[in-house]
C-alpha cells in the first residue's frame, strides 16, 4: 500500500469513529462506510475484467438498497469502475458481487451465505454476528462503532485489507470478550428495564384484549343490526315504490279532479259575480222607483194647487191682475210637468232596458247551471252503466255455496272498482282469485275488466290451472297489451294478487301471489304465507312467480284481501287500520260463520271509518274448508 493510500485509510478511521462517538448505526452511515471500505480492498487482478463494480444487500427489506442506490448517485464509481447495488431476498438468490452486506438482525444463515459467495473474491461484510464469523464485522459497544477482520478467511478469498483497518480491528477473540464484558453490566440494568416494560406491556395487553372482546361483541351487535336496517331498508324501497306507482296516479287523478272543481268554481265565481250585479241594479231600480214615487206625490200636490187655482181663477174673474198671473203660472206648470212626464218616461226606458239586460244575465245563468247539471248526470249515468258491466263480469257473491261456506266482502271507492275477485271450476280444483288493480274509479275499473278478460281466456280457453303459471302469462299478456317497457320512466299499471287453486281430493291448495298474502287461521291461530313481492306487471326484477303447496284441514279459514281495508284512515286518532289489526280480527271472528263474518267486517270498518272519506278499494274473501 502506498503512503497516499494509507493517509486515505487513516482518514476513513477517524470519520468512521467520530461518525459513531454518539450513537451506532443507521442506514445512511452503514451504506457510505461499506463504500469506503471496498474503495480500500485490494482485488488483485480481479476487478481488470470486471466491467462494474456490484455491491450486494441480503435483505428483507428495500430501506438499506433504497440508501445505498441513492448514495450510489453521487458515488458513481468505486476504483474506477461505475458502481452498482443490488439486492437479495434470501441466500438461495445470492449472486457475484463485490461487496455483500448482511446483517445478523434479519435471521440469515451464514454457513448458507458462505457457500453462496466462496471462490467469487467477494469481501463478506457483516453486522452484529459472533466473533470470528466474517471476513469484516461491524459490532456497537456502549453506542461506539468498533469492528473485527478475520484475516485468514479474507485471504483465503483472493483480497488485501490495509494495514491501517487491520490496526484498528479487533483481532483476539480475548479482546472481543473484553469488549462485550464491558456492556454486560448495563445490558443487564437494560434487561431489567425491559423485564419491566415487558410487564406493563402485558398488563395493557391484558387490558386490551378486555377492550378488544367488549368490541368485538359490539361489532357483531352492530353487524345484526346493520343487518337488520338493510332488510327494513329494501322492504321501505319496496313499499315506497309501490307508494310512488299509486301516488302518482293518485296525483293524476286529483290533478283532473282539480281542474273540474276549477272549471266548476269559475262557473260559481261567475254566477256569484252575475247575481252582485243584479243586487246592485235591483238596488238601483228601488231607488229610481223610491223617486218615482216622489215626484209623483209632487206632480199630486202640483195638482191640488192647479185645482185650486182654477177654483180661484172663476171665483176671482173680476181681478184681471189675479187672473194674468193664474195664467201664467197654469202655464208654467204645465211645462214643468210636461218636462217631468218626460223625464219619467227617459226614467221608465232605463229601468226597462236594465230589466232586460238582468233578465238575459238570469237566463245565462240558468242554462249554464242546467248544462253542468246536464253533464253531471251524463257522467254519473256513464258510471254507472260501466258499474252494470263491471257487475256483469265479475261473480256473483254466493261464489261457490256449492262446495264450502264463504264470504266476500267488496266496497268499491267510488261507483266502479280497481278491485275485483273471479273464480272457476277446473274437474277437482276450485280456483279463486282475488286482485287489486293500479288505481281506482274509472281507471281502475278498465284495468279490473281486462283481468278479468283475460283470465277467462287463459284458464277457462286455455285450461291452464297451475297459479303461478296463471301468474306468469297473465303478467306477460297485460306487458304486451299495455306495451310496457322497463326503460319507461312512467307509473307501471298492473295489479296485485293471490291466486288459489283448492285441490278437494287430496286436501291441498295451491298457492301463488303478487304482492298480496294468503293467510290460514287454523284452531284459532293466524298462519301467514308470503307471496312474490312485485306485480302482474313490467317490474325492474321480473323473475317466474313461486309455487307454494299447502296442506289443508278440516275448518280452516282461508282470507285472502286487498290493501283497502288496512289503509282505511279513520278512528280516534285519525290513523290507518293497518293489515296487522285487520289480521286479529279474523282470528277473532274466525268461529263465527263466514256470512256473519263478512257483515262484522263491514260494521268494523264502517265504524274504524266515521266521517273520514273512504281512501281505496275494499275486498276481502274468507273461505272455510
């Protein structure tokens, strides 16, 4: 080594021990010293092939690479050849390098590392191993950076360290000892500090772990109520869609009705505005006759004085005077009631011609109140010969006395129903069927005969008895007439319903349903069975309705009913029946005959309803098998 060299070496010794008077290694300082270190290795003729000088990190991790790769930046070259670090993983991935860093704290094994590197001049450079394990090692004792050489095994790789780092390196294993005895003491005062640390740290442990299950509990409470909330959620979307599709009808139907009451209270207004004007001229007339009847109590008077005057003129001929003046005053009476007769006259022609004009205001009014009166009883009579046809069609209410004892139940809202019921006998199976159709009156009355229509058609034309296959080609038969389409952003007309197919020779009902239930009260206790929810209808989730096969026992009581009777306002308190109390009450009627059931229905609802306006249609049908 020549004396420039050396001074270079002894140079890096007092960096390297100033660096670390304070505290021992981090990476930025382990990446500049490996550097340093291999710029004074001797490789011999080793490097003259080489056309990069490599240096390696055996590491889990990238924060080491990452600092030596950005050292390497403004390093460039080491002994004239460009500079260049990798790293890897484990020992099986090692290749050649020049220089390899390992460092005890991540776990390798250094026999394997060995293997990996032996005949490849590779200066092995370690961090916190035993003495006598590398060629280079890198030891912190009371927070001072001290190191050892093992000479014999750089040699044995083909190297050369300077005599300078050979000088300062820990070269006995009795001077490595005398080293570590040195820290024994405080490493056992930190021990012990440790030992303490370690306790408290178990206690929090134990304390978090308390915490830990308390919260785990909570979180599965809060995961069963979030589960809950998502149920309610979709069964409120559900409901709010259904109240969207008759609300928006509602809405059509008030927005009509508004627009008569407007027409109609326009018509009133103006009746009302007509009849002012004819209080006002009658009051007019009063007054010009109130004056009539004073002038001519005047034109009286007047009279009286003229009758008088002549009397005085042939009593007094004699006085010439008198007489000329008598005259004159005859003679000016005269004018004045010839001018008041013809201002009466002016007077008479006015209050004729404003008697007219009233008289024609009065006719006006007549006709316009006789025309709504008219149109009015047109509507009313159209109504009801629709009412006529609809009663045609639907069955009468003994539906099936035949077979078992019923009842049916059927308020219609207004003259005609958006409601309707229909039955059938198919051989051994009674079908019946109860529906409830998007809005009511005249609307809903259209949508309930072409149900109807088409029920005739695919079960009585068709034979087809299976409820949900009835289901199925009746919602595919109103989406094709009514031409619907789910991208349509309008109120999809369609209708809810429970259809029943009652097999009597094998004790079974078979059951499909769109939105409405089948419920059983059976020995005094209700059984409630859940149907598809969505309607005969185009429906954003249209799948095929289910099929549901129930046994059935002698003196169950099947109800099957629209949402008329629970969404009735009405009580106390001005609130819904709601299905859940219409529910008890046939369970408490449900051992009663079904007439008288049907008729202690009607007087519950009449009753629940008062005053209030009836807000939908009503049916209910209960059946006992």
């Amino acid at each position: 080594m020549n004396k420039n060299n050396l001074i270079s070496v002894l140079v890096f010794l007092l960096c390297f021990a100033g660096s670390y008077a304070q505290e021992g290694f981090d990476n930025r300082t382990r990446a500049l010293y490996v550097f340093d270190i291999a710029r004074f290795v001797d490789y011999g003729d080793a490097l003259d092939s080489m056309a990069l000088f490599k240096v390696g990190v055996l590491s889990k991790d990238n924060e080491l690479y990452f600092d030596m790769a950005n050292l390497a930046k403004t390093r460039k070259e080491i002994q004239g050849k460009p500079l260049v670090v990798v790293v890897f993983r484990d020992e099986s991935k090692i290749e050649y390098t020049n220089v390899l860093y390992v460092s005890k704290d991540e776990g390798f094994n250094m026999d394997r590392v060995k293997q990996m590197i032996e005949g490849r001049k590779t200066l092995l450079i370690t961090e916190g191993y035993e003495f006598g394990q590398s060629m280079f090692n890198f030891i912190v004792v009371n927070d001072q950076p001290r190191f050892e050489i093992n000479q014999e095994e750089v040699e044995e790789a083909g190297l050369t360290i300077p005599v300078g780092l050979l000088v300062q390196a820990v070269k006995t294993r009795e001077d490595w000892e005398k080293l570590y005895d040195i820290t024994n003491e405080e490493l056992e005062r930190q021990l012990e500090v440790v030992r303490r640390q370690d306790e408290i740290i178990r206690e929090q442990k134990e304390e978090i772990e308390k915490q830990k299950a308390l919260l785990d509990s909570l979180d599965k409470e809060i995961n069963v109520r979030e589960n809950t909330l998502v149920e309610k959620q979709k069964e409120l979307q559900i409901q709010a869609a259904q109240i969207g599709e008759q609300s928006d009808e509602i809405q059509a139907q008030q927005a009509v009705i508004m627009e008569q009451q407007a027409k109609v209270q326009a018509q009133k207004d103006t009746l009302e505005i007509q009849r002012a004007d004819i209080d006002r001229q009658l009051a007019r007339i009063d007054e010009q006759l109130k004056l009539i009847n004073e002038q001519e109590e005047k034109i009286k008077i007047q009279l009286e004085s003229i009758e008088k005057q002549k009397l005085m003129l042939y009593a007094a001929v004699f006085v010439l005077i008198l007489l000329s003046f008598l005259a004159y005053y005859i003679y000016r009476g005269y004018r004045i009631k010839k001018e008041a007769n013809i201002k009466l006259e002016e007077k008479n022609r006015t209050i004729l011609a404003q008697k007219d004009e009233i008289e024609k205001q009065r006719d006006i009014a007549e006709s316009q109140r006789d025309q709504i009166a008219y149109q009015k009883k047109h509507i009313t009579d159209s109504i009801m010969y629709a009412k006529r046809i609809q009663t045609a069609l639907l069955p009468s209410l003994e539906l099936f006395s035949d077979e078992f004892e019923h009842f049916v139940l059927y308020k219609p809202l207004d003259i005609v129903s958006g409601d309707f019921y229909w039955v059938s006998k198919k051989e051994e199976l009674q079908i019946i069927i109860a529906a409830d159709c998007t809005g009511h009156g005249v609307p809903g009355a259209f949508m309930s005969m072409l149900g109807v229509t088409m029920l005739n058609e695919i079960v009585n034309g068709r034979d087809i008895t299976r409820p949900d296959e009835i289901l199925n080609i009746l919602r595919d038969e109103i989406i094709h007439s009514l031409k619907q389409s789910i991208e349509e952003d309008r109120v999809k007309d369609g209708m809810d319903m429970t259809v029943l197919a009652i097999d009597f020779k094998n004790d079974k009902v078979k059951l499909a349903g769109a939105n409405n239930p089948l419920c059983i009260v059976r020995n005094s206790k209700l059984l409630t069975f859940k149907v598809d929810k969505m309607p005969v209808a185009i429906h954003y989730n249209m799948k095929p309705f289910s099929l549901q096969e129930i046994e059935l026992k002698k003196g169950d009581c099947l109800y099957m009913f629209s949402d008329g009777f629970g969404d009735q306002f009405g009580g106390p308190k001005g609130k819904k029946f709601m299905v859940k109390n219409l529910k008890d009450e046939l369970v408490k009627l449900s051992n009663l005959p079904m007439l008288k059931q049907g008729g202690k229905l009607s007087e519950i609802f009449e009753e629940w309803k008062g005053d209030s306006p009836q807000v939908d249609d009503v049916t209910v049908i209960g059946i006992r098998y």
